[in-house]
C-alpha cells in the first residue's frame, strides 16, 4: 500500500477517534459536562508529551537552534492568528441561541486547530526514525476523544440529535488528514524542512496547551480533576513513548 494511501487513513483514522468523546455525552447527559475539567487536562497532558518528546527533541536533534526556535515561533504564531479570526456565532447549523452559540465557538476552535495536528502527524511520518509515526498518531487519536466530548456537551445542551454531536466531533478534526498529507509531501520534497516542520508542530501544540486547553480546564474552582487528568495524560503517554522506543 503506497505511503500516502496509509498516511491518509491514519490521519482519517485520528478524527473518526474525536467522534467516540461523543458516545458518553449520549449516556451522561448534562452530567457530562462535570468531567470537563478532566478530558481537558487529559488532553493537555497527552499533548504535552507528545509535543515535547514526540517533535521538539527529535527537531533539536536533527536540526539546527535557529530553525528550532523559528519553527516553535511560527507554530505559535500561526495558532493565535487563527483565533484572533474567531468570534462568537448567534447560529449553529439551523439552531440559535446561548447553547447553539457556544457548540458554534467550540467547533470553530477545534476546527482550526486540527490542522497544526495534521502537520504533526505528515511531519513524523516523513521521519525515519523508529516509532515516531505511531506516537504521534497515537497521541493525537487520544487527545482527540476528550475534545468529541467538549464538542457534543454544548451540542446536547443545545437540543441536538446524538447523529449530530458525533459527526460534527468528527468534522471538527476533519482539517487533520490535509494537514497531514500537506505535510508529508513538503518534508519528503525538501528534507531539510523536517527540523523546522517537527519544531512548528510542536509550537502549535504547546500554544493550544497554553491558550486553551489548560485555562478552560481551571476555568472553574476544581484542581483535583484537571490536575488528575494532566498527570493521567502524561503518563499514558510517557509510558507509550517508553514502550515504542521514541
């Protein structure tokens, strides 16, 4: 099967993941909402390490300071010029009100960042170094899942059907197998993109980290349950970067 092909699939495969965070908002109902602060900090952990020792180490390594540094800026920058452009939307596919509003703010916010996911992905399965393709998907298949469920609570507040919640989670990572792809095929062109690619990625991710993930999951007066979930996170994923050699 050509690389491309299972590149794709993977990539389509980590935002039909994002689509199973809605199954439990289908059981939980409004209680769902409680393990917010939970899946965020989840989110947030598994994100953490898989930027850190899934890009920013293997681009120090193969790369030098200067593209390093230049690739964590533009990562970084590229996501707060993304949601600068964002706003509140009095509509959501047919529905208004606070409810529709707010599944329209968080759908937009995940939308957009799913792309900078994507080039993670492409970016580690250019490299040839061993493990690292599965690690980074896996990262972001998992990191996925908490965010369907911060997709489907608003959408189920707001009176949606379950068919709905699923598949806009889904589309909402819909961005990840062109970015990926996108991605790929500019590494593999020019090779000496990949430190400067890894270190983009990893500045994308580290900002979500900082201007969304964390700050909502200590919106409220909980410490226990994002603290939990971040510590979780991580060590799933240190255990996973152990078990893969990355």
């Amino acid at each position: 099967m050509p690389d491309v092909l299972v590149l794709v699939l993977a990539a389509s495969g980590t935002a039909l993941a994002t689509g199973l965070g809605a199954i439990p908002v289908f059981f939980l109902g409004g209680r769902a909402a409680q393990l917010t602060p939970l899946l965020l900090g989840f989110a947030a952990g598994v994100m953490g390490v898989a930027s850190i020792a899934g890009l920013l180490i293997p681009a120090g390594e193969e790369g030098s300071s200067l593209a390093v540094v230049g690739g964590l800026v533009a990562g970084a920058g590229l996501l707060g010029v993304m949601r600068r452009r964002l706003g509140p939307r009095s509509t959501f596919m047919g529905r208004s009100g606070p409810g529709a509003s707010t599944s329209a703010l968080v759908f937009l916010v995940l939308f957009v960042h799913s792309l900078p996911e994507g080039f993670a992905i492409g970016t580690a399965f250019a490299s040839d170094r061993a493990g690292l393709s599965l690690f980074v998907i896996l990262a972001i298949a998992i990191q996925n899942i908490p965010e369907g469920t911060s997709v489907a609570i608003p959408m189920a507040a707001a009176g949606f059907s379950r068919s709905r919640q699923f598949w806009s989670a889904v589309a909402t990572s819909a961005p990840q197998p062109v970015g990926a792809l996108v991605a790929f095929l500019l590494v593999e062109q020019i090779e000496a993109l990949l430190p400067f690619s890894f270190a983009f990625a990893a500045g994308a991710m580290l900002a979500l980290i900082v201007v969304e993930l964390l700050p909502k999951a200590y919106a409220g007066t909980d410490r226990w349950g994002p603290s939990g979930g971040l510590a979780l996170g991580a060590a799933v994923m240190l255990a996973l970067s152990f078990a893969l050699g990355v």
